[in-house]
C-alpha cells in the first residue's frame, strides 16, 4: 500500500505565502509523476502543478510565476511554494503520484488552503 500524507495547508491573508509538502511511503518502485491539484467549492478538481522525475515540470497558467513545484526523491516527497497568493486560491489542495512499473496513481486526503481578502 501507499500512503500519501500532506501538510502545511491553513489561513493566509491575501499576498502571503504557504508551503505544503506530501510525503509518500509505502511499497513502490519509483515515483515518476508527482502532482498537485486542487479543487474549490462548486469546481472540478484541476491541475495545479507537476514535476516529473527529470525535473521537468508544468504549471497551471493561473498559477505560474507564483508557485514553485520541487521534489526530494531520496525523501519521495513532494513540494508546493505558493507565493503572492489570491483569494482566487482557496481550495482544498491534493497531493497526486504516479508509481510503480504499472503506473498507478495515488491521492493524498488533501489540505485546506484559504486565501483571505
């Protein structure tokens, strides 16, 4: 089984900044893809960030410039930088990996981030 366990989630006003982290443990054999979406209240969930296991990395347009996406694969953990955030940002926030020679995919429980105004 994986676990995917997230943190660093909360209440930041408007121009702040958070940094999450999701940690993945468990039996696998290598992460390729790891990823962030979110999903606010009335909206399909959607991609916010990834980074593959060449460093390659891709970025919702509403986001980029603003968060950074990084990973410690000695640690298999995965990284969210949000920067300058908006209100537009509140969401529950999901950590997602792709591993194992099958390519299965794996969801955190997901964290709370809201933005005030």
């Amino acid at each position: 089984q994986v676990q995917l366990v997230e943190s660093g989630g909360g209440l930041v006003q408007a121009g702040g900044s958070l940094r999450l982290s999701c940690a993945a443990s468990g039996s696998f054999a290598g992460v390729n893809v790891m990823a962030w979406y979110r999903q606010a209240p009335g909206k399909q969930r959607e991609l916010v960030a990834r980074i593959f296991s060449s460093g390659n990395t891709n970025y919702a347009d509403s986001v980029q410039g603003r968060f950074t996406i990084s990973r410690d694969n000695a640690l298999n953990t995965v990284y969210l930088q949000m920067n300058t955030l908006k209100p537009d940002d509140t969401a529950v926030y999901y950590c997602y990996i792709v591993a194992g020679y099958r390519g299965t995919g794996y969801w955190g429980q997901g964290t709370q981030v809201t933005v005030s105004s």
